[in-house]
C-alpha cells in the first residue's frame, strides 16, 4: 500500500471553450465530493484558466497550466510566465509534455529551466517523460527516460520548495488507444523510482503518474500497479462521465 496521496490529472490539451470549460469543471466539481481519497487536478488551455479558477472555487479540485516560460517577465511574446499563472490560480503546472517536446522544440534543457522557475514560483511541476515507439523498439526506453530524468532535474534537490510529481507518458500511448500494459508501466515506473533518490535524495514523497490513453476500463488495473501513484489524462478527461469514473477508479 502506497503512503502516497493518488493524483488524477485532466490535461484537457487544446480543447474547450470558455462556456465548454466552465460547464466541465462544474460537472467535475460536483461530481467530487465526500471525503475524497484522491487529489484531482484540471489543466485548461490558459484562455479558461481563470474561468476554470472561478468554478473550482471552495472545491478541493486543483487548476494546473499546461506548459509555462521560464522568465518571470518581459519581452517574450507569446509566452506565459510561473508568475502568471500562480497569479491565475494554478497550484501545478505540466511541464516537458512530449507534445511541447515534438511540436513547441521543448528539449531536457528547456525543461530544466521550466522546473526551477516553476518551483521557484511556488507551483507544483507534473514533470513529463518518455520514450517513442522507436526507442522503445531499439530497446532504450530506460536509457531515454532516464536521459530525460537526469538532464531535466540537473540542479534540483529533494527538497524542493513544492512537490514534484512525475508523469511517465509512452508517446505511442498518447491519444492512440494503445494503453501500455501494467508490466510495462510499472517497469518504468520502478525505474524511476529507483532514479528519483539517486538523482535528488530523498524522493518518497514524489508521485509518479502515468499517462497514455487512459480510460475507466483500464485505470483500475493501471492504479493496483505499486509504483503507479496516479494518472495524467488527455482524452478521457474532456467528458465529465469517463474522468470522473477514473478518479472513483483511483480511490
Ligand atoms: P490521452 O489520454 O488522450 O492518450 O493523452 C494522454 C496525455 O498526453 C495526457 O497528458
């Protein structure tokens, strides 16, 4: 039994418009009550964070941002600083999504430096890592995931000012319907959290998610796996029904 408090995360990507997000996080809120056993974050595109901010309000459900800069401010058009989005009332930010990575040109150094402002700020990162259907096949997912661990937390320390929380997302998993079994999760899950000490001290405390393809049919089964301490979810959380039955899932 895992000491670790489950975390369910929605990474609703680019979808949602304001009344879309407000209606899903009512829908999400109501549907969280009791004395809920899981922690439960909603990660809006930044136009709904403070929309999605406002209807979280007075719920335990937490508001995560996608992605943010590294600078606290100045000429960087188009980007949006930890600052910011503490200041719009995100408690956790995702960072090193492998979307970022394929699309955006985010690399382990970028990532790094996400990482640290980020804590720096007082947000809680959902550091992202993994492997393609091609390294996998070469056989280095370890040595990839582990690449991404080390060069993305170079300089951090167990005792970061917020938690950190890692999500081992296989990019042939995401939004294909190819869930990776629970031996193969946990596999890296445990790699990881042999890793995590190794590379900032003390590490008991991190939560590893996992995410790729998610859905009420498999999260259970995912969930039982000992190093898997939560889910990051794309697909399944865009409708009320499937997120809110993978967090009973993970309770
Ligand atoms: P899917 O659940 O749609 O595969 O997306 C996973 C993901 O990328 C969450 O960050």
């Amino acid at each position: 039994m895992t000491k670790r408090l489950p975390l369910i995360a929605g990474n609703w990507k680019m979808h949602k418009t304001l009344g879309e997000a407000r209606a899903l996080a009512r829908e999400i809120c109501q549907g969280v009550t009791g004395d809920l056993k899981v922690e439960v974050v909603l990660a809006p595109p930044y136009t709904a964070l403070t929309t999605v901010a406002a209807e979280l309000s007075g719920s335990p459900v937490k508001l995560a941002a996608q992605d943010t800069f590294w600078e606290p401010q100045g000429a960087f058009t188009g980007a949006i600083s930890p600052l910011m989005l503490k200041d719009a009332g995100c408690r956790y930010v995702i960072v090193g999504h492998s979307e970022r990575r394929q699309h955006f040109g985010e690399t382990n150094q970028t990532v790094n430096l996400k990482l640290k402002a980020a804590l720096a700020a007082g947000l809680c990162p959902i550091f992202c890592v993994g492997e393609t259907i091609a390294e996998r096949q070469a056989g280095q997912t370890l040595k990839v995931v582990g690449r991404q661990l080390i060069e993305g937390l170079a300089g951090l320390t167990g005792d970061t000012p917020e938690p950190l929380v890692v999500a081992y997302e296989p990019v042939w998993a995401i939004g294909t319907g190819l869930t990776a079994t629970p031996d193969q999760t946990q596999e890296v899950h445990a790699f990881i959290r042999v890793k995590l000490p190794e590379l900032l001290g003390a590490a008991d405390d991190i939560r590893i998610l996992y995410g790729g393809s998610v859905t009420p049919e498999n999260s259970a089964s995912l969930m039982r796996e000992a190093d898997i301490d939560g889910a990051l979810v794309g697909g399944a959380s865009l409708k009320s029904d499937s997120f809110l039955k993978i967090i009973a899932a993970a309770g």
